[in-house]
C-alpha cells in the first residue's frame, strides 16, 4: 500500500496529492480497446439486426418492426459505450480528476442503457413471440 500511496503523491498537482494512481491509469489504458471493439461491434450487430428486420417487414409484417426496434435500441448502447471510451481517451490525455469522473459517469450511463435495453428486449421478445403464434393460428 506504501507504494501505491508513493505513485499517488508522484501525480500530485500544486503540492496537492492526486487519487489518480498509475494503476488506474493502466486499467483505463488496458479497457478502452475492448470497450471500443465491443461498441464498433454493437452497431454492426445493431445494422444487422434493422436490416434482417426490415426484410421481415417486407415478408411477415409485425414483427420485422419489433426486430428494426431492437436493433435500434442496441445501436444506442453501442453510442453509450463508445462515448465511454472517448471520455477515457480524454483522462488519458489530461489525467485530471474532473475527466475521470466523466468516464466513470459515462460508464453509469451505459450501463444504465443496458438495464433499460434489457427489459425492453425481454418485453419485444414476448411481443413477438406472441405475434409468431397469432400469425401461425391464422396462417391454417
């Protein structure tokens, strides 16, 4: 612990001991490239999703719109995530405080998104399985 106390005081501004340690830094360094592959990865996933949606409007109505809504709402996840790996690059940059609570604030955010996206996944799911049963009763 003395030498994580040691590091701290190293990054200290205006005589002032700073609570940004190097392995703070390090585990923000080492996050962003995942979390920047994962969110370039949701809005191919979120793409794909809208247009295998949209092909199911054309042929089965209904439901390709619930698909076009989920691949809407992963497509906002993924913008939430990326935000968060902007806002680490700029504490990266500047290591100041104040920019690592935004990248821990956008982290909340995303993960807030994720919860709200997961219910409404879980709800759209239910509404097209429904509709799946309705079409195939009205299909006989």
């Amino acid at each position: 612990m003395t030498d994580l106390n040691n590091q701290a005081q190293s990054l200290s501004f205006a005589g002032a001991p700073s609570l940004v340690t190097p392995r703070i830094q390090d585990a923000l360094r080492r996050t962003k490239p995942w979390v920047r592959l994962i969110g370039g990865l949701g809005f191919i996933t979120s793409a794909l999703i809208w247009l295998s949606g949209a092909v199911m409007l054309i042929k089965a109505g209904t439901v390709g719109i619930l698909n076009m809504a989920i691949g809407c709402f992963v497509c906002y996840v993924a913008v939430k995530l990326f935000r968060y790996g902007t806002r680490i690059e700029e504490f990266l940059a500047s290591n100041a405080l104040e920019d690592l609570e935004q990248a821990l604030e956008a982290q909340r955010a995303f993960w807030k998104a994720m919860g709200v996206v997961a219910v409404a996944a879980i709800v759209l799911f239910a509404l097209q399985l429904i509709l799946a049963v309705i079409l195939a009763a009205t299909m006989r």
